[in-house]
C-alpha cells in the first residue's frame, strides 16, 4: 500500500508537467553537464591518479569510517593542505557533496536568535540547512543590494549586540548564471557587521587567474567568514569543501553532523581531488588549453545571442551558465525535446525548481563544445521560438 497523500504529490507534478524521472547516459551534443573544463573524462587524471595511489601504497576502495573514527587517512591532510594554497586560506574542511557541505554548515553555525539573510534565488541545499539552523532567515530581492542593505539596518535596530547576521549568497547563480556585486556586499557586511558567506560551486576552474573563483579574482578572501567549494562541477570530479578560519574548522569538526555521522570518502577520491588541482593549475600556464578554450567559448556563444536576436529571452551572464527563459513547464519541454531530436542535449528547468513563469532553458558551456554546434543550436532555438 502506497499513501494516498503521496500519491497525489506525484500526481500534481504529472499534471503540471513538472515530474522528475531519471534519465539516460546519452552521446548527445553536451550542452547539459556541469563538466565545464571536461575534467570528469581527462586521461591524465584518471593516470595520474591511479599513478599516485599505487606509488604510495595505497590500495583501498573506501574509508573505513568517519574521519572521526578511522576514516581521516593522510591524504585528507595532503589535499586539504593544497586546496588552503590555491584558494589563499587559513583552513579548509572536505565534505563527501556541495550538498552535505551546506547542510552541515547552516545547520550548525547559526545559533538561536542569529539572523540569516539570503538572495532568494540561493541554491536549495543552503536553504534546506537553513530550515535545519536555530537561526531566524528572511530573503532578500535577487541580487538587490538595496533590499539587502533595508533588511540589514531593520535587524540590527531591533536585534541585541549579540545578535550575529549572516549574509549568504552565491557567486555564480546556478539557476541564471549570473553574478551579485560581491565587492559592494561585502562593504555592506563591514558596515553593518555582518558575516560573508559566499557558494563558490559554479566559479572555481572558471574565474580567477588560475580558476581560484570569483573571490580571489576580487581579492575579498579576507573578507568572507566562510566560502563552500565543490569539486563535481569543472573539477569534474566529487566532493567540496568549506574555507574559513581555523577556529571554523575546529567547530564544524566538533558540531556538523553531515561531517560527523558519514564515511569519509575512498582515497582514491581524495587522490583525484589532487590531480584535479594540479591539472587546474597547469591548465592556467599554458595557451590554448581547457581553461582557455571555454573562455572563448563563453564569449562567442553571447556572440551568437545577439547574431540571432535572443537576447530579450536570454539572463546576462559572463559565465559557464547562460539561461534563456521560456515560460509554462510544456512548453520549455517541448522546446528542449525538439532540441533533443538534433542532438542537442540542453536541459529544461521547471518549476518547481524555478518560479513559476520563470521556467527556463539551461544551456552549461564546456571547453570541448565545437563552435559550428554552439552557432547551430541557437540558430534551431532561434527558429524554434519564431514558430
């Protein structure tokens, strides 16, 4: 027996066309995946890292434990030591997802009677931890600094000097591609004595000097409480990590409970985490590598928007995402599975996901995407909207 008020869910999202259903590995054109850099399928990483495993004697398939108990093997210190170099951080923590990294953080930082001020449009695994934290949240308009600063004056006039604020945002916005003035917020933080807490998932191996991210790239590392790193988007591999202080450090190991009650992750993805890095960095030395090719392409695609007239449907955006809105469930489905049928796999995202009205096609740009195929699907999108 299946409960009837579960059933009916299902049957909601069937009638609104917003059903999710899991799909198949697929030789389409990608246009889909978060693979930005094509890391998830570099030869050299995948060597090196058996390379690297095998030089050093390491010959297990999984952790064993929590780190707390018998998982932290010494790789987790040799990674975690890279990753504080390359992002200019005093420590870094790994978690086993993006995900369980912002559950784990939100959950447990904020205390009672702390505020929690968040872009509306934040990525649902930091609101899911802040439905879990003590704290009392309230969105602020997306990327309104205006709304932002209100809201910043209105809590500290009638909260008490013990009464800490958070502000959360993203640097890249997964579901627009697009960015806040992260300069201007954190001046906003200073002013109203606010911690800066900034999602970095879609901005590492994309922006900065040597894909550091768009807060190094700023120079705002000393001005950000905490920042969340994953590693399954251009790092084309799995995992994140949270940077901070030690002293973060030392209170997310003792009070986060997606850190502390999971098995810590196989050191054979640690050691993929490492080479992932080392390939990063090589690939920022060199000309005409993956980093540089999806520059270029990034660049040309807003160059074909406007050869083909969409930009009016299309959100502003200088990163990998770019996101053309295509309003109602059916039809973005529609759109996208007519582009399914010449090979292109562009995604349609749906509300629930996004507003409603705001349903959208999710176009992710990767270094291995071919020119002719960037010009020829927004050439059939453009002929496809004119219908």
């Amino acid at each position: 027996m299946f409960p009837e008020k579960l059933k009916k869910k299902i049957d909601d999202r069937i009638t609104t066309n917003a059903l999710r259903q899991l799909g198949d590995q697929n030789d389409l054109i990608d246009f889909s995946s978060n693979d930005y850099l094509g890391f998830s399928s570099s030869k050299i990483i995948f060597n090196n890292t058996h390379a690297y495993l095998k030089a050093n004697n390491i010959f297990k398939n999984g952790a064993t434990g929590s780190r707390l108990l018998s998982g932290n093997h010494n790789l987790y210190h040799v990674v975690e030591n890279k990753i504080c170099k390359f992002h200019n951080s005093d420590a870094s923590l790994i978690f086993n997802s993006g995900y369980d990294a912002n559950i784990g953080f939100f959950s447990s930082v904020p205390q009672r009677g702390d505020i929690i001020l968040y872009d509306e449009y934040i990525h649902a695994s930091i609101r899911d931890g802040i439905a879990m934290s003590n704290a009392k949240a309230y969105k602020f308009k997306h990327n309104d600094l205006i709304d932002l600063e209100k809201k910043c004056e209105a809590e500290r006039s009638k909260n008490s000097e013990d009464t800490t604020i958070y502000i959360v945002t993203e640097s890249v916005f997964s579901m627009d591609g697009d960015s806040p003035d992260l300069t201007t917020m954190s001046q906003i933080c200073k002013k109203h004595e606010a911690l800066f807490i900034v999602d970095e998932a879609h901005a590492v191996g994309v922006f900065g000097k040597q894909g550091n991210g768009l807060i190094q790239h700023l120079k705002l590392e000393q001005s950000v409480f905490a920042r969340i790193i994953t590693f399954g988007k251009a790092m084309g591999c799995h995992g994140a990590a949270i940077l901070g202080s030690n002293i973060l450090k030392q209170y997310l190991v003792n009070f986060s409970r997606s850190f502390i009650y999971t098995t810590a992750l196989s050191p054979h993805s640690l050691a993929t985490i490492k080479w992932a890095y080392k390939q990063l960095k090589t690939s920022n030395l060199k000309a005409d590598t993956a980093t540089q090719k999806l520059k270029k392409n990034i660049n040309f695609f807003k160059e074909e928007i406007k050869k083909n007239h969409l930009e009016h449907i299309f959100i502003e955006s200088n990163s990998s995402i770019h996101c053309c809105i295509i309003s109602g469930n059916k039809k973005v489905k529609l759109i996208a599975e007519k582009l399914k049928n010449h090979q292109f796999n562009v995604k349609p995202i749906l509300s629930p996901t996004v507003p409603k009205n705001q349903e959208r096609l999710r176009f992710c740009l990767h270094s291995y995407n071919l020119k002719e195929d960037i010009s020829n699907v927004l050439k059939l999108l453009a002929k496809l909207l004119s219908k």
